[in-house]
C-alpha cells in the first residue's frame, strides 16, 4: 500500500496540522498580547518623558511663543534638542498649542520641513483625556509626516502650576514600527522554541498510530483471503480488547459462517439442478401438446369466422336493400306532403291573388283621387299668388303715400310733426308687408314644385298600378293551373307510397331472419375464441413456466460452478 494512502500517514498528519493550527493560534495571541503591552508600555515612556521635559521649558518663553517671538521659539527648540538627542528611540519632540498648531520643534522635525505656525495632527481621544483629566496621554498609531507615529501628550500649564489652565501641550514621538520589531523580537524564541516539542509529538504520535494500526493491517489481508474465495484462511488472533479486537473476531465468526453457508449450498446446488433437468423435460413435452391442441381449434375457429362474415355480408345487403326501400317509401310519402302543401299554397295564392287585384283597383281609385285633389291644391295656390301680388302692390302704394305724407308733414313745420309719425309708422307696415309678401311667393313657389313632383309621381304610379293589375291577373290563372296539375301528383304519389309500405315489410322480416343467424353464429365463434385464448394462455403459461425452469437449470449450474470456487477446510 502507498504511505500516503495509509492510516497512519492520514492520521499523523491530521493531528500534525491541529498541532501545528495550535500554534500558529498560540503564537498569534501571544503576538497580540505582547503587541498591546509593548504598545501600551511604549506610550507610557513617551508622555512620561514629555511630562519631565516640560520642566526644561520656562514659563515666560513658553509665552513668547504663543504670542508668536521667533527666538523664543528658536531656544525652546534648542532645549527639545536635547531629549531626542539623548534617547534614540525618539524621534521627534514639539510643543503644540491646542488647536494644533506648532509652537516649537526639534531639528528632526525641522528637517521634514515643518516650521512654527504650521498644523500638526493630533489624536482627538488622546486630547479629550487630557484635556478633561489632565492627565498625561498617548495616541492610537497613525501615519502623518512620512511615518508611522506613536505619540505621548503632556499637558504644560500656565506657570508650571496644576491648578491653572492648559496652555500648550509637549508631544514626543515614537515610530510605531519600533513596537512591532520589539514585539516580534520576544514571540520569536517562544515560537521556534515551540516548533521542537511540536515536532517530537508529530514523531511519537505517528509511531503509536502504526503500532495501535498493525493488526489492522493484518485483518485486511485475511479480509482479501476471504475474498478471493479462501475460506481455509487461518484466523487472526488479536490480543486487544478494543474496536481492533471486536473487529478480529467478528472476521473469525463472519469466516466459519461463510464455510457453513458455502457447504450448503453444494448440497443443494446439485440437488436443485437435478430436479430443473427433468421438470424441463416433462414442460417441453406439456408444451408440445397443448401447441397442438391449440391448432385444432384455431383452424376450427377460423372455419366458424368465415361463415359468420358470410351471414354478415347477406346481412348487410338485405339491410341495405330494406333502407333503400324506406329511403324511397319515405320520399314517395314526402313527395306526396309536398304536393299537398304546394297545391294548397296554389290555392291560396290564387285568392291572395284576386285579392291584390281588388287592392290594385281601390289603389287605381285613390290614386285619381289624390291627382285631382293635387290639381285643386294647384288651382288655389295659383289663386293665393294672385292675391300676394295685389297686396304687394297695395304695399308699395302705400310705402309711396307714407312717403309723401312725410314730405308734406315737413313742409308744415311744427303742426306736421305727429302726422309725420304716423306717416313713418305706416311706411315702416308697409314695408313689413311687402317683405312678408315676399316670403309668402316663396313659400307658394316650393309648394308649387313639390306638388308638381307630387303629380309626376302620382302618374307614374298610375301606370305602375296599371301594369300590376294585369300581372296580378295572369298570376291568378297560372296557379290555377298549378293548383289542378299538383292534385294529380298528390294522387299518383300516394298509390305508389303505399305500394312500397307493403314491400318494405317483407324486407324487415328477412332481415330479422338473417340477423338471428348472424348471431348464432357470432356465439359460436365467441366460444372458439374463447377456447383458442384459453388454449394460448395455457400454451404462454407452460413456456413461461418452461423459461423459468431453464434459468433455473442455468442458475443451479452457475450456482455450482461459484460454490466450487471456494476453499474449505
């Protein structure tokens, strides 16, 4: 077997690597708990030392600063000098009011390029602690000024004295890297310290799993034995007590079960196929004869077919023969309604005849009426004109009167005056006479047109009338005829309707006959079926029957040949 693919080896390495993620989270929290005591311990010296060197600065310089003097700024930062040259570890030291800005800074900070007056960062928690404790702070890391700062913040009062205000505030810088470095400098030995005993672990644990996993291995090898079909393996003999143990002797047990099973089924292998010899024999024989007997009756049955399609065909032509029989009584005594019902509506058409030709008259009469009732309607229209124009004229004279007597009423003067009213009064009637007048012409005019379109059309009518008339009456005469010649067919129709009444009864009497034939004979061949189907089946049933005692034949050899392949003690 390949070492990797091996318990052992799968094993030793998983516990391996849960050694080895032990560590690496053992370390890492060491790492962080170092990291956070360095830092803290980091930020602790920074504002310790910014606190004690706020001693170095006087109060009356520090004001000067603030209020801006150059060369009191320049001397305080000559002393700042004097802290980051002493101690390396700090890299940069100022003095900062509380907005931010610079008061004073060392040569280090100098050469980044900052000078007083400029806005330095500062950490916004550090400052509220401060600020509202007075007590000395230290910032989170951050990057400002290409580096990665940690500072320590002391506050400077004004005259050096507690009990007064904030005036500025001492700022000495670390480079936060330093507390990574030193951090790793003391995680560094434990860890590779660790790795030792790790190792050693890894090593004894792998030789325990191989020593606890021989026998296994052992038991796999029987397993294979057994599979093989080597039931005369010898037995594996495990001292332990363990899931090993169990596993040992319950492969002893499973081996001596699999001997006796195996035995027999030698035993029964050959008896079973002895038995599935002859009962295939005795089937095939059962098969033979029942095939047989099946033939018989499906030549027998197809005999009885054949005669009952034979009845069947008589059947369907005696049937046929009778519905076309009924087909022609039934039209025959169809024909005969219908010449019944078209002699009744000559009949009747021949009166509503007359009576359109009575209608046709009365029409005639009326529309004469209506023309010379239009031509007096003509006659006073004619009249009403005449008189429109004779009170035209009238109105006219009486416009000219009216006209006059204005002119007069104004050569009167101031006595004409109120007949000069009444003479305009008039002339204004007249005129609405005349143009009423007027109106009634028109009117009488269109009356005049529509009563001439009324007569146009009132002639032609009458001639339309007149044609009617005489078509009416020759419609009349010819279904007279008509209504003469139908009675004859009515006649003739209903002689032959009843000669075929009396032949379509024999019809259905043959048919009858021949239909209880068809279905004796239809019974019968129900019965051959019947006797055919059972005959397959049985003929199906003893080849199924057959098929499976020939696989049983072939399963009891093959079960022997298998039965053989095996190793007994």
């Amino acid at each position: 077997m390949n070492l990797r693919n091996s318990l052992t080896f799968q094993l030793g390495t998983i516990i391996a690597g849960i050694l080895v993620v032990m560590l690496g989270i053992t370390s890492f929290a060491t790492y962080i708990t170092a990291y956070n005591k360095l830092y803290d311990a980091a930020g602790v010296e920074a504002y310790g030392c910014a606190n004690i060197t706020t001693g170095l600065i006087k109060p009356e310089e520090l004001s000067k600063a603030i209020r801006g003097d150059k060369e009191a700024q320049a001397r305080i930062g000559n002393d700042l000098n004097w802290t980051t040259n002493h101690k390396d570890i700090f890299q940069t030291q100022y003095i900062l009011a509380l907005d931010g800005t610079i008061l004073a800074l060392d040569n280090n900070l100098a050469e980044k390029g900052y000078a007083p007056g400029d806005s330095f960062y500062l950490d916004k928690e550090a400052m509220d602690m401060l600020l509202t404790h007075g007590h000395p702070a230290y910032s989170q890391p951050y990057d400002f000024a290409d580096m990665e700062r940690l500072s320590g913040y002391a506050p400077i009062y004004q005259d050096h004295d507690p009990s007064k205000e904030i005036i500025a505030i001492s700022v000495i810088d670390f480079d936060a890297n330093i507390v990574k470095e030193r951090t790793w400098d003391v995680v560094r030995s434990g860890i590779l310290i660790s790795i030792f005993p790790m190792l050693l672990a890894s090593i004894i644990t792998g030789f325990l799993i191989r020593r606890k996993v021989r026998p296994i291995s052992v038991l796999i090898q029987q397993a294979k034995e057994i599979a093989s079909g080597n039931l005369a393996v010898a037995e594996t003999k495990v001292n332990s007590k363990d899931e090993v143990g169990d596993l040992a002797n319950t492969l002893n047990q499973m081996t001596a079960s699999l001997q006796n099973m195996i035995m027999m089924m030698r035993s029964t292998s050959v008896t079973l196929v002895t038995n599935a010899d002859e009962t295939a024999a005795t089937l095939n024989d059962m098969t033979n004869t029942i095939q047989g007997v099946a033939n018989n009756i499906e030549e027998a049955s197809s005999a009885v077919t054949a005669g009952m399609h034979h009845a069947e065909n008589a059947t369907d032509v005696l049937t046929s023969l009778a519905k076309d029989l009924q087909g022609i009584q039934s039209n025959a005594t169809n024909s005969a309604h219908n010449a019944q019902a078209t002699m009744q509506l000559a009949t009747e058409g021949e009166r509503l005849a007359k009576d359109i030709s009575h209608d046709m008259t009365l029409i005639h009469k009326g529309s004469d009426e209506v023309k010379q009732t239009v031509e007096n309607l003509v006659t006073s229209a004619t009249k009403i004109q005449a008189i429109t124009t004779s009170i035209a004229s009238i109105a006219s004279q009486t416009n000219l009167l009216a006209l006059n007597a204005s002119i007069e009423a104004a050569r009167a003067g101031e006595h004409g005056k109120g007949f000069a009213v009444v003479a305009e009064e008039v002339r204004k009637l007249a005129e609405q006479s005349n143009q009423e007048v007027l109106q009634v012409e028109q009117l009488i005019q269109d009356i005049m047109k529509h009563v001439q379109q009324v007569m146009a059309s009132t002639n032609d009518n009458t001639q339309y009338i007149e044609k009617g008339t005489e078509t009416v009456l020759l419609t009349a005469q010819s279904l007279g005829d008509i209504s003469t010649a139908v009675a004859t067919t009515v006649e003739e129709m209903i002689a032959i309707s009843n000669a075929l009444t009396k032949e379509n009864e024999k019809s259905d009497r043959i048919v009858q006959m021949i239909q209880q034939l068809t279905e004796s004979i239809r019974d019968i061949e129900e019965t051959m079926n019947m006797i055919t189907v059972a005959a397959q089946q049985t003929t199906a049933s003893i080849d199924e029957v057959a098929k499976g005692s020939n696989e049983t034949t072939q399963m009891a050899h093959t079960l022997e040949q298998h039965v053989k392949a095996f190793q007994l003690k």
